[in-house]
C-alpha cells in the first residue's frame, strides 16, 4: 500500500513518518487487503494536533475509508484517527471483502414496495424492523460532482459509514430508483426512497 504523508503548519519528520507508515500499512491490510493508498495529514493549531487518514482501494470502485483525530500529541491524534479507521473497517469486513450479506437493507429493500417513502434503520443493524416517519428536510451542500452508484441500501449505509459522510446519493439496484441515507442525531440511519428512476437516455 503507498501512503503519502504531509503536514500543515507541522514538520512531519522521519520518526514520525516511520511510525505512520508501520501502523497503518498493519492496521489496514488485516482487514482491507484490497487498499493500495492512503494518505495522511498532519494539521495543528495552537497546542492541539489533527491527524487525517483516507484509504483509497484504487479499482475505481469509489471505496474511500475516513478517519480523523485530535490530541494534545500528534502520536495520540494518530493513534485516535487509525483507531477509527481499524473499528469501520472490523465492522465491515466481510463485505470489503466481497462477502455481500446485506443484514441492513436485505429485508426492508423487499418490504419497500411503494416509492417516495421515508424509512428509518435501526443503529443496531441487527434489527430489521422499519418504521415510516414524517419526512424531514435535511440541508444539502454539494461540494463537487459525484458519481452516483447502483448500490443495495446497506451497501449504501456502508459507503457511508467508511467515508465518515453525512449522507449518501445512490441508485437502488433493486428498482434503479434515486435513494439517499443519511444517519440522524439519535444514531438511526435514515432510508429515503424517491421512487424516481434515472434517467440513462
């Protein structure tokens, strides 16, 4: 795996580069052994330290793993940031590595037979009961153009997870519908299904 390393406002110097290359290259492969890149950067303002890792697996399969951390020491703000990469990455393993159970999704995408609905995922993924809601209406900021991917929803919910975003844009593989997750304040995903198509004229 090629790790890049730089610094803001910080000299990352060569017993520091050592130490990050030695402990994310172990970190990752034993449960990503697909990732060809990552990179890491240094941040710090005033006494606090920032560490920044983005794992990339390099197939064009858009798989980018986030982790962040910040500490009074750049070593702990590192270890805080690969901490976070190593639990996302234990947490889904098994479909990183090709093995496609879809605990989250399986279910509810069959029970999702009338579109423009709103449904909400359980934070425990191992319960697969889904709830209608009122529909909310979250900010969206877009930041550049995206490929959006014919995905299942917990595919999805993955996606999002690994790459520490807010939400996720994505199509439904099992209708080719326009759908969104986005994980709400009380730690439950929520599921939109806009029942729209795209358009692949």
């Amino acid at each position: 795996m090629q790790i890049t390393i730089s610094g803001k406002h910080i000299d990352v110097g060569s017993a520091l580069s050592e130490y990050v290359e030695n402990n994310l290259h172990g970190g990752v492969k034993k449960y990503f052994e697909q990732a060809v890149s990552a990179h890491v950067s240094f941040s710090k303002e005033r006494h606090l330290f920032s560490a920044d890792i983005l794992v990339n697996d390099g197939t064009g399969t858009h798989m980018l793993v986030k982790g962040n951390g910040s500490a009074d020491e750049v070593y702990a703000a590192f270890d805080m940031a690969l901490e976070k990469v190593e639990k996302q990455l234990r947490r889904y393993k098994r479909k990183i590595k090709g093995h496609h159970q879809a605990r989250i999704g399986k279910t509810i995408e069959e029970l999702a037979a009338i579109s423009g609905k709103e449904y909400v995922l359980s934070a425990n993924d191992s319960q697969e009961e889904v709830s209608e809601t009122e529909e909310d209406a979250p900010l969206i900021i877009a930041e550049q153009p995206q490929h959006i991917e014919e995905l299942t929803v917990s595919d999805a919910v993955m996606r999002m997870d690994l790459g520490e975003l807010p939400a996720y844009v994505f199509i439904n593989r099992r209708d080719g519908a326009v759908n969104m997750v986005y994980r709400r304040p009380d730690g439950n995903i929520t599921w939109i299904d806009s029942g729209v198509k795209k358009n692949v004229a």
